[in-house]
C-alpha cells in the first residue's frame, strides 16, 4: 500500500471577535475522538460539502476554514485563514454527558456559520466513516501559523 504526505498551512488571525462557552452533544464529539484515533495521525480532515467548509480535528480543537475564501500568504507561504475554533474541554461524568465547548470567533458574523456547522459536520463524519479505511493519509498534517498582515508602507 502506498503512502503520502499531505501538508496544508493555517493561519490563526491575531484578533478575535468573540468567544462563547457552549456544549456540543456527546454522541459529535464522541465521533470527533473516534475518528482521530482511527487516523493514527495528528490530525484528520474532514470535507463538509453542503457549506464549502473543510474541518480539520487535531487532539486540542477543531478548526474551520471556508473552502471559498479566506486565503493569505506570509513569510512567502500561503494558506487558509481559520475562520472559528472548537475548543473542547476534558473531563465529564459520562461518555453521555455534552462537553463544555469554547468557541472561538475570528471573524464578525459567523453565529449563523456555527449553528449550521453543529448541525452539517455531523453528517460530513458519516460520510467518512462509509469510506474504506484510508481514506485520510496517516501522514495527513496541518501547521497553524499565527497570521500577521504587513504594515502599510
């Protein structure tokens, strides 16, 4: 069987316009552990179609870019701009029990983005896991660069 290597480059954009705590249901998050354990991998991709999103789950939190804008460079590498974050938090009573979630906003106007990622990522992990083991590389590895635009001139 062959292998490869995936690299893809994240920026953190320096300012964030909210952070809200919420829970996020067992059964999603039980599904985010699982499939991040299955990859072997630091980290796992997930495609969500229906809103041109790509979630990428890694042990600390799960990040979202929009497929259809937000690209950047600096330092003469480019990349997706995180457009928010999940940011579980460890420890419950039970595997039933929702988990305490921290939501990082880095762009205004994304309440409605995040209602509708709770409700679509959940299919986009089913899809996943009707695809054939392999499906994400176990070399798949995302790098998160903290993004600082130039300075006018």
């Amino acid at each position: 069987m062959s292998s490869y290597f995936v690299r893809e480059v994240f920026f953190r954009p320096d300012t964030e316009y909210a952070r809200e705590l919420t829970t996020i249901p067992a059964p999603l998050h039980n599904a985010l552990r699982r499939l991040l354990k299955q990859a072997r991998g630091s980290s796992v991709f997930v495609p969500i179609r229906s809103m041109q999103y790509l979630a990428v789950i890694d042990a600390e939190e799960v990040i979202f870019v929009d497929a259809l804008g937000g690209y950047a460079y600096h330092d003469g590498e480019g990349g997706r701009l995180i457009r928010l974050a999940w940011r579980p938090f460890v420890g419950r009573a039970s595997l039933c029990d929702p988990v305490s979630c921290e939501m990082v906003y880095y762009f205004n106007d994304l309440k409605d983005v995040q209602r509708r990622l709770l409700s679509e990522i959940g299919p986009a992990l089913d899809q996943l896991q009707l695809k054939p083991a392999g499906g994400t590389p176990p070399n798949a590895k995302a790098r998160i660069l903290a993004f600082k635009p130039p300075r006018a001139s």
